[in-house]
C-alpha cells in the first residue's frame, strides 16, 4: 500500500502530540531533595494500618511530629496494601504519597532495584548517621537490596508460639515444647476429635493456616535461600527438605490435609475477634507479637501462655531465636517535598521516644536498639518473650530479591502442592522450584 | 473550451474534493481521535513494551523475543491461566446463554405475577459483584456454609466449591448464572417480538413444541444469541473481580503480614489471564511479560469473534 505523505503527516501529528501530552503528566522531581525543609509544607503519607486502635497509634505519632516539626503538616492516608503503593508509586503525581510504609519486607528488593523507593543514602551521609549503631544487622539488611538503602524498619514484628495455658493443663503438659519433635506429640496430645472434624485442634499447621507460611517454618532451620551467586539454594541446602518433610509429618499426624484444611475453613477472619486462636478452635498458634492486642481486646476466657517457636531437633542450643519482619518506610522518587518527608521518616524511625511511644501504642517491637532498652517501653512478661526473640543472634528473615516475594510464592506453591501429597519426588521437585526462582530472577534483572 | 477555464473547473474540482474530506475528517474526528487514544495507541504500545524490559519506572530496554519466550515457557502460571479463562469462556458462557434464553421462555409463558418474577430473576444482576461474590463464598463455605449443610443433612456428598481445584470454577459459574437477569431481558424482548403468525402457521401445520422452538423461535432470535455468545466471551476474557474476590476471601489470605496473596486459589484453578496481566505488570513490575499476556488476550477475542461471526448460520440455524 502506497504511504500517502499527508496521512503520514497526520499519523506523526497524533503521535507528537499524544506523547506531549503523556510527558506532560509526569514531573520532575530534581527538585525534591533541595526544597527548603524549613518552609510550611504539607507532606502525603501512606500506610497498611486499618484496626482502630493502630491506626489511632499512628495518628498519635504524627501528632507529635507535626508538634515538633509546626512547619510540616502530615496528610495520613492508611490502609494501603502493596499493589496501590506500587501504582501511585510508579504514577507519581500530586495526589501520592511523599513518604510511604508497606507490611512488606520482601518487596523492598523490588522497591530498591527498581527505584521505585528514592534511595536514602545522601539523607543519612547529610545527617551523619550510623546505621549500625541504630539499627540490629537483621533489620538493616531487610531494608535494602545490594547496597541500595531504599527504605529504614519503621518498628519490627517478632515470631512465636502463643499457647493455651488451660488446654495445656488438661492435656497434661507443662511447658511449652522446644523442638519440633516434642512440637508434634504435644500437638497431637492437645488434638480431640469430633467426628470428621475437631472439637479442638493443636495446632493447624496448614501453610494457609494464617501466619504458618513457609518462610515463618524456615526460621527456626538454619538456611540460606540463595547461594553466592544468586541462585536458589532450595535443592542444595537441607534445610528445606527437612522442613516440608517435617511439616508434612505435623499434617499427617493430625489427620491429613483434606481434614485439616476443612476445619480451617470454619476459622473466624485472622484480623478479627474470631480468630481460631481466640475461639479456642487451635490450642497453639504461630503468630507475631500483634496477637498480644488483638488477644486483650478479644477478652479471651483461657490463659495465654508465649514461648519461642520450636527448633530443629539438632539445634536446641539456637532455641530462642524466631522469624523477624516489620514494617518498612521510605520516601517516593518523585515527591517534591523530599527534605519535610527525610524529617518524618527521621522522626519515625530513629526518634527514640517516638519509636518507644508508637510501639507502645501499636503493640510492636522498637525498632532501634536504642528504643529496646528505653525505661519507657511497656514490658510485660509476654512481650518480652517476643523482645529477646527480637534480639536473638540467630533469629532471621526471608533474603531480597529482585521480584520482591515472587520466589516466595513460587517456594510456598510448591510446599503447598508437597502437604497436598502431589509431589511424589521431593528433591526433583525442590530442584525444579529452584530453577523455576533462577528463571523468574533473570526475567526481572 | 479554453485551457484556462479547463483548469479554473479542475482548481474548483479539488478545492470541493478538500472542502469535502476536510468537512468528512471533521464529522469523524470525534471518533478517529477516541479510536486513536483509547484503542490504537495503547494496541502499539502493547506491542512495542512486549518486546521491552519496562518496569514503569525506568526507561524501557529492547529485550527481543524475550519477553514471549518468558511467558510461553518459563511462565509455570500462564497456561493454567489460558485453560482457565478458555473454559469460563466456553462453559461459563454457555450456561450463562443457556440459563439466559429459558428463563426469558419462562417469564414469557408466565400469565399470573409476571411482573414480580421479572423483577426476582433480574435483580441478582443488580448486586455489585464484590458483595455477590462475598456471599457465594460464604453460602459456600465448606465448614461453615448453609448449602452444605443442607446437602449433609439429605445424604448428598457435599463438594468443598471454592477450595476444591475441581468445584472453583463450577462454582464461579453457578455465581455468574445467578446473575443472568440481563440476558433474561435482551431475551424476553427478542421472544416478545417473534411474530405470532409464525407459531399459528407452525401449530397447523401440527408441530411439536420443540420443533417450534428449533424452526420458529430461534432463527427468530439467531442475532440476539449472537450478541449475547460475543458480548459473554469478551466479558469472559475479561473475568476479573469475581475470581479474585471468591480466591481471597476462600484461602483466607487478606495481607497484612508475612502473607502475600496469589491469585488463583486453589491451585491456580481460578486463575484468568486478566489476572495475571495484573500480577505481571503491577506485582511484578514486569510490564514486558504483562504486555505479551495481554496481546494473547487480545489474539483470543478476535479468534473467537471471528469463528462466531463466520460460523454463524451453523451455531443457531439459518435465520438469515
């Protein structure tokens, strides 16, 4: 077909003016970082938490900023999850976020590698601070990916084992297990059966049984998930086979999988006051130092009793040590209010009572060692239990990579197809799952 | 005739034939410009991204056929994905047209309530799917749910709907038939309008009521089971909000800690190609991958279209 050159002009004009449009739409936020941090500002800051009493926490928080800081107003917009933080994050626009917090961790390879977060370093170099005087090494490492410091831990989540005190005592046992062998008998010995179902579980080990996630199991093995080159340890290191057989066992010995997983159907929401936990449906739950609110407000009818999660047969003298999350906060790339938004981040993650008031309110660990030891932090025996987890040297968190959690998905895929009894090969299908992460990474790099 | 006025004619001639385009591309502007914006540009930009690394932040880099070969090989989810939205496509919508036409038929032969029965079938299309969804998922719950209570109690096996790989995607399409109030009406206006003659001549000439039904009433309605197959397959390509809501709520995963939601629950068994455009482009920061999906969705609408727009006269009869 012949190209009519006045056609072709007309095509070129629509193009011209559709891309001047879209370039239009997008701002440049060189700016941002020089903007005066004294002026009177008004900065936009997103956050995950939507319970009351949170999201009262945080609103206490703020309010202390902005006392501190009568230049910049804060404009709090909660209950964010991931996928609208990425959206606004990638958008940009006067209507985002300037400074933005996520549940997360895994993602932040994700955040850091694609900018999507600003990287922090020239605040932290401006304002000389020592990271590894404010922060523990885990909590430092979960905040960046491969030197790229993108986000700072804006409180952090410790994992154990609540327990109910009462149904321990009537089934004859006094202490919390420390290894996962006595885990199971203990677990068996809590179960009673009723019918094809449970009058009361010991403890639903299900990888969908709220917070039993495989990467919650692999703490409690010492493990590696990537090797010095960047690829999947799953079929190398043992760890990971001795897990998934070993919570297949927990699945088997309560009463298979198809029966398990019905009886979690009739579970209350994970966020709610009919948590299994709360109800008394499951004796033992895996779970963070949050439950201890939730249980308070639920006004349970039975003693709690925490402990550290159980650990490898071969590796008591490490009993103590636990899962380690948090929240992460960081600053948007295109914000233009970069230097009032430094000061928020500052303010919240290395202020140390700011960090010990908004633990307290919230029900979280302080995230700066400071903050740890602070006279100020409500300690009671059970959180305590969660604040040496916290401090533990061989407590550990999932490794970054540069799809954000995508190898764990394709890792949890697995262990759930594995506790289903659809894998007949294990260390086959551990080196498949592996190659599959080798593949997923080299497509994002 | 002179030269001259010869060429005044022709000058005149083209300034009218501009006159006249001009006059015509600003009639279809209004058109050519949404047709430009919403549709050709973003079709090119599909296509030049899938061949792109782009993660929405950084600037795009050529990957070649990476991309493709990523999403057709490497990609463990895309082709449970496509058997997915191909069966939803297939039996969803059939059951949808099927369910559709017989209870227009029914509403049509009602004499007494008429009115009320109408606005019962209708009214499930009026339920934003969220809260549908919602419902179903509770209605269905296997531990808790009434449905299954009711079958345990009369004896029959009761099925685990949402969390059963194989009842997912049956019990999507039990959702989406509940809704099938807007087929009802196209339907029950096309049956209206069938002439009468045609059944009288048809009963004299001692018909059954089915042989009405195949030689009367359907090539009477052929164009309208034609709109209600192609408007259900692209409505099927893009399936979206019913499945993840049913997956979320049904594995119990909503966030908000260690956990991170996948699509598809159970085992990828709801999984639709709509869905995991998303999870590619806007999970994964993967807009290239993301960009190939959606092409493949884009390929299957026209194949399907195509197929029903040749295959017609055989699908519903000659009605022609």
């Amino acid at each position: 077909m012949p190209v009519h050159p006045r056609r072709a002009a007309v095509a070129l004009a629509v193009t011209a003016s559709t891309a001047l449009l879209a370039s239009a739409c997008t701002g440049s936020a060189a700016d941002g970082a020089s903007a005066d941090p004294d002026a009177k500002t008004t900065i936009t800051f997103w956050h995950g938490w939507s319970a009351p009493a949170e999201v009262k926490a945080i609103q206490d928080n703020v309010a202390r900023f902005e006392k501190a800081h009568p230049n910049i107003k804060v404009k709090v917009v909660g209950n964010i999850n991931d996928a609208k933080l990425s959206q606004a994050l990638r958008a940009g626009g006067s209507n985002g976020p300037d400074v933005a917090a996520s549940f997360t961790t895994s993602n932040v390879g994700k955040f850091c590698h694609s900018g999507a977060l600003a990287d922090l370093k020239p605040f932290l170099e401006k304002d000389k601070v020592d990271l590894d005087k404010t922060f523990s090494k885990v909590l430092q490492d979960y905040t960046q990916f491969e030197g790229r410091r993108c986000s700072l831990p804006l409180l952090s989540d410790a994992y154990g084992l609540y327990y109910n005190k009462d149904a321990f005592k009537a089934a004859g046992i006094t202490a919390p297990p420390k290894t996962w062998s006595e885990f199971r008998e203990v677990a068996k010995k809590l179960t009673k059966e009723k019918g094809d179902s449970y009058e009361q579980l010991g403890f639903m080990p299900n990888y969908l049984g709220y917070e039993t996630v495989p990467s919650h199991y692999m703490s409690q093995w010492d493990h590696t998930y990537f090797d010095e080159n960047g690829k999947s340890n799953l079929a190398e290191d043992p760890a990971f086979a001795e897990m998934l057989t070993y919570q297949k066992s927990l699945v088997d010995g309560l009463g298979g999988f198809a029966k398990l997983d019905k009886y979690r159907t009739t579970f209350g929401d994970e966020w709610g006051a009919k948590h299994p936990f709360h109800t008394g449906q499951v004796a033992m739950q895996l779970d963070g130092e949050w439950r201890l609110n939730f249980i308070k407000d639920a006004k349970v009818d039975f003693e709690v009793g925490v402990a550290p999660l159980p650990v490898a047969d071969d590796e008591v003298a490490e009993y103590g040590k636990g899962y380690l999350s948090g929240t992460i906060i960081g600053l948007a790339p295109q914000s233009r209010k970069q230097n009032a938004a430094w000061k928020l981040i500052k303010y919240m993650t290395m202020d140390t009572d700011a960090v010990v008031e908004f633990a307290n309110g919230i029900g979280n660990v302080p995230s700066t060692l400071e903050a740890l030891k602070s006279p100020k932090l409500k300690v009671d025996e059970h959180f305590k239990v969660f604040l040496d987890i916290a401090q533990h040297p061989e407590s550990s968190t999932s490794d970054g990579a540069v799809n954000g959690s995508t190898y764990q998905d394709t890792f949890q895929d697995f262990a759930q197809k594995y506790e289903k009894g659809q894998v007949k090969d294990l260390k086959k299908g551990l080196e498949e799952t592996a190659a599959q992460i080798d593949r997923d990474i080299a497509q994002a790099k | 005739m002179s030269s001259d006025s010869l060429e005044g004619r022709q000058a005149a001639l083209r300034s009218k034939r501009v006159r006249n385009t001009l006059r015509t591309a600003a009639f279809m502007s209004p058109w050519l410009i949404g047709f430009s914006v919403f549709f050709a540009y973003p079709l090119v930009s599909t296509v030049y991204f899938s061949f792109m690394k782009y993660d929405g932040l950084n600037p795009p880099t050529w990957r070649g056929l990476d991309n493709w070969t990523y999403v057709f090989s490497d990609l463990p989810k895309f082709w449970p994905a496509m058997q997915n939205t191909l069966w939803l496509a297939v039996v969803m919508v059939a059951c949808r047209v099927v369910f559709g036409l017989g209870t227009g038929l029914l509403i049509t032969k009602i004499k007494l309530g008429a009115g009320l029965f109408r606005t019962l079938f209708y009214l499930p299309y009026l339920a934003p799917p969220v809260a549908a969804t919602l419902a179903f998922v509770f209605l269905l719950n296997p531990g808790t749910g009434p449905v299954n209570s009711l079958l345990e109690a009369v004896g029959i096996p009761a099925p685990s709907w949402f969390n059963d790989t194989a009842w997912a995607k049956p019990a999507l399409t039990v959702l989406a038939v509940w809704g099938v109030g807007d087929l009802m009406v196209i339907f029950m206006a096309a049956l209206l309008d069938v002439p009468k003659e045609q059944y009288e001549a048809a009963e004299l000439d001692g018909t059954s009521a089915w042989q009405r039904f195949r030689y009367v009433t359907l090539p009477n309605i052929s164009p309208i089971v034609l709109f209600a197959v192609v408007t259900g397959i692209i409505g099927a390509m893009q399936y979206y909000t019913q499945p993840i809501v049913a997956a979320k709520v049904a594995s119990g995963v909503m966030g908000g800690s260690g956990q991170t939601f996948e699509p598809g629950y159970p085992d990828d068994s709801t999984l639709t190609l709509p869905q995991l455009v998303y999870d590619l482009g806007f999970g994964r920061f993967d807009y290239g991958a993301a960009c190939v999906v959606a092409l493949v969705l884009f390929a299957l609408s026209m194949a399907f279209t195509a197929l029903l727009m040749r295959r017609r006269g055989g699908l519903i009869g000659s009605g022609d």
